[in-house]
C-alpha cells in the first residue's frame, strides 16, 4: 500500500527460500514505517522476521524509537 498523498511506503515485506543443502528454509522480513514528527521524515519503528526450517520455526522483532538527525562536516586541507 502507498499513501498517496505523501508517497509513503508504510510497509515492505521481502522473502527468501533455500531449497537445496541439508536443512532448507523459507526467510520472511516485513519493515514497518511510521511518520516522526520531529525528522519530519517516515522512519522505521518495526522489523519483524520469520525462518522457517525443518528443524522448527524461529521469530525474531525489533521496534525501534528516539530517532535523533545527526550532522556532520567535512573539510579537505591540502588536497591537491
């Protein structure tokens, strides 16, 4: 889904099998985006992941909060 009026991509989902090697497994991400007012920018608040394997199912998720800007500056002395 996009929301149109901002272009925004609240979701992304990728997936992965591996069907050959002794233990094939089935990867599965899913990133969800959120607007921070403060950036003003669309930021990610949560990653969730699934594998999936012969030997069972393991679940991973990450949220994610405090996004700060940081800033940087670089100066060339001396090039040439």
């Amino acid at each position: 889904m996009i929301i149109v009026a901002t272009a925004a991509l609240p979701n992304t989902w990728m997936s992965r099998s591996r069907t050959n090697g002794p233990d094939p497994e089935d990867r599965a991400f899913t990133t969800t985006y959120a607007p921070d007012k403060r950036l003003g920018l669309w930021v990610p608040a949560r990653m969730a992941e699934v594998y999936e394997t012969q030997s069972g199912t393991i679940t991973g998720e990450a949220t994610y909060t405090n996004f700060r800007r940081f800033e940087t500056e670089v100066r060339f002395l001396g090039v040439k």
